[in-house]
C-alpha cells in the first residue's frame, strides 16, 4: 500500500496515569494534560478481537500538544482491552503511534491490515473519533493506531488544575 502518513500521535500505556502525567509535568514540562474517562457509554460499536464488548469497561486517557504531535498516556482500569494485554506482556510503555485515517478509508484499512496478516485487536468511536488498532507488533515492532480525526465531545478534567485558564 502507497499511502503518504503521517505519525499525529505517540502514546504509552501505563499502570498510574497521574503518576505519570505529573512526572512529565513537573520533570519536562510537557502539558498541560486532558484527563478523560472512556466507558460504555462513552466509546460505541467497541470490539476487541472483533468482538463486540458487552461487559463494563473503563480506561483512563491523558493527552496533551508536544509540538505538533500528540502525546497520549493511557491506564486500563476494567474489562477487556489491547491495553491489560499489552501491560501482561511487555509491561509499561511505547504502545502505539497514530496514523490519521479519514473517515471513508476505515473499511478499506482495517480488510488491508487483515488481508496482510495483521488482525485487528480493537475498535471504537467516540463521537466523531474513530480508532482500530492493527496487530504490527511482529511487522514493525510496535503497535499502530488506524485513527480518524474527528470532533471528541467528552467532558475532561485538566492537570495541572490551574491550566484551565489558558487556551485548552
């Protein structure tokens, strides 16, 4: 596949979100952070290993703008995910890197990523956000996420709190 990408976002799972999210604050000062909540009622049309989830689930994000790249700290808390398996195997650290998708190549990419060998270990929207995450540990060394860049309307708790002030 010819296809121009662009990497928009670098993201580590971990086991303590706000662990983390402070120590690159008050270590780098990268942030300021947005913390959010993603759950059943958040995330829709969730699958992991291409079956639907029905059961509760819940993972923390924290992101933040680190030049023109994306920087995403995630922390699994319930229910089936990429995120618990990948902490049982590698333990904490580089999980993905994003590729920008549009909306009308989400079919398209996920049967390309399958028909080469790399199933598809997770799916979801999230209002206008969608993401898939293609098995490329073994192809490329890592994991990537398929992502298209849509609107995300879900409430968010800032860190640090007296960030909220500025332009976020």
């Amino acid at each position: 596949m010819k296809k121009e990408w662009d990497i928009m976002q670098v993201c580590i799972v971990v086991k303590d979100l706000r662990k983390y999210v402070r120590n690159y604050w008050e270590k780098l000062g990268i942030g300021p952070w947005k913390l959010r909540h993603f759950t059943n009622e958040i995330v829709k049309d969730y699958k992991v290993d291409g079956k639907p989830v029905e059961e509760e689930f819940d993972f923390h994000i924290a992101i933040c703008q680190v030049g023109r790249v994306e920087f995403e700290i995630i922390q699994p808390i319930k229910g089936p995910n990429c995120y618990f398996r990948f902490l049982e195997e590698k333990g904490e650290g580089l999980h993905h890197v994003k590729l920008p998708i549009e909306k009308e190549e989400v079919g398209e990419m996920v049967q390309y990523f399958e028909a080469n060998g790399n199933p598809i270990l997770q799916t979801g929207w999230v209002d206008g956000d969608f993401h898939a995450y293609p098995d490329t540990r073994e192809d490329l060394g890592m994991m990537i996420e398929l992502g298209v860049l849509g609107p995300i309307d879900v409430p968010y708790e800032l860190y640090p709190p007296e960030a909220a002030g500025g332009d976020n």
